[in-house]
C-alpha cells in the first residue's frame, strides 16, 4: 500500500464528507444535485484515465428507447460518443453500448431510496437493448461476450437505528428476488457506515475502521468501481456509430 497516495484518497473522502454535511446543514435546495456534484468532482472523477467520462443523463440504444434519468454514468469514450454532452453541466445522452457503470446517489439509504434505484435500474436492464461490437468480413453482426455495466448505490447516510452489513441485504432482498445468487445492485457503499458488494463468490463486507477514523468502505468501493472498467470496455468490441444515425435498411447497390 502507498500510504502517500491513501493520505490523499482520504483527504478527499473527508472533504466530501464535509460538503455534503455542509449541503444537508443548509438545506441546499438541489440537495441531489449537489451530492451528485460532490461524488463526480471529489472521489471518482480524480481517478479516471482519460480513457473514461462520467457525466448526469439519460442511457439510449439504438432502438431510440430511453432509461429514466441516472445519476452518475461512467462510460467509455473510446466506443462510442456521449451525444449532446455538455461538459460545464457534466448532463448528457449516454450510447448504451459505451455506459460502463450506473451509479444512484442517496443522502440516506432507506427502503424507498433503495428500492428508486432498483427500479431505475430495472427499467434500464429491462427496455434497452446494445447492438454487436463485433461483426464479420461482410460487416454483418454477430452475439458475442459482453461485460453488463454494473450498478451501484452510494448514500451519504443510513437512517437505521443500527448499521449492519445483514441490515442492507435483508432491505434489499425484499426488493431483488434474485439479491443472493444475480443481484442487479452488485455495491451499495455508505459513507461512515460499510459497503457491501457480490462478487462470484457472493456478498462481502468493508466496514468503515471506526478506530481510526478511516473510510475503508469508500476506499474498497472506489477500487472496484474504477477497477473493472477497463475489462467491461474491452468486452465491448466496435460498436458503430452508423447503427445510431442511418438507416441502413434505405443502402442499396447503384
């Protein structure tokens, strides 16, 4: 471990703590949007190579069918482009097949909060569809492997009496019929609490190190949430633009 480097993650987690206590305190008027703010500009966007965008909107397929509105979306810019990205306000239209990770953001995780999310992804998962990034000496589509962009949930607070890793899993299992064996939420961190995530082989826990003061659950999520993206890009071939904007249907010979 470089401490040097986990001094400075650290130091960010406390500033975000900081602000987004400061936003609560004042009852900021845009409270989602200011947390969202905070989560993009102090704990992921530092870590992303240039290879990688994250920005507020809406996911598209090529069908034209559109998700709800998601907080944060970790995309890759090397497949296909954001359209009508606006860089100053971080809001776009994010190409299914770029979307890496889908993140909801909760100033307190609850039953309601949780199951929002839920099903703002579920809606997502359910109506859209990518296209191949992989297509034969004819230009033709074939079905390949993909890596599914993963989603997570990050809350600024717990409104249970007492926080326990088998707290949020019995939440959430009344939520996800299939919440132990394919969970569609596979990480839910909240800060100054613990994080839980599936993986292979099932659910596993980072508590926050109370003794220390220090933020081992956003420290943990933060790893694996930067961490696998470029495995789930590179599952993703070359998705063409041109499934987006033309009709191919209209291509004859001369």
């Amino acid at each position: 471990m470089n401490n040097l480097i986990c001094d400075l993650i650290i130091n960010q987690i406390n500033k975000a703590k900081s602000d987004s206590l400061a936003a609560k305190n004042l009852g900021h008027p845009y409270l989602t949007g200011k947390l969202r703010e905070i989560i993009l500009n102090t704990l992921i966007s530092p870590l992303l190579n240039s290879n990688f965008g994250i920005g507020t909107g809406k996911v598209v397929d090529s069908n034209g069918n559109l998700s709800k509105e998601i907080d944060l979306c970790v995309y890759s810019k090397n497949l296909l482009p954001a359209f009508f990205f606006l860089e100053k306000d971080g809001f776009g239209t994010f190409p299914m097949e770029s979307v890496l990770k889908c993140i909801e953001v909760k100033s307190t995780l609850d039953l309601a909060t949780l199951r929002n999310a839920y099903d703002n992804f579920k809606f997502l998962e359910d109506s859209l569809l990518p296209t191949s990034g992989y297509h034969d000496e004819h230009g033709r589509p074939f079905e390949h492997f993909i890596i599914k962009h993963k989603y997570e949930v990050f809350a600024f607070d717990f409104s249970g009496k007492r926080y326990s890793p088998k707290t949020i899993l019995s939440l959430y299992k009344k939520i996800d019929p299939n919440w132990e064996t394919d969970p569609l939420i596979c990480s839910i961190c909240i800060l100054g609490k613990g994080w839980v995530m599936n993986s292979a082989s099932g659910w596993w826990h980072m508590p926050f190190d109370e003794n220390n003061g220090i933020h081992e659950e956003v420290i943990g999520y933060l790893c694996t949430a930067i961490g696998d993206l470029s495995n789930t890009e590179a599952s993703r071939g070359t998705p063409k633009l041109g499934n987006y904007l033309m009709n191919v249907k209209n291509m004859k010979r001369p």
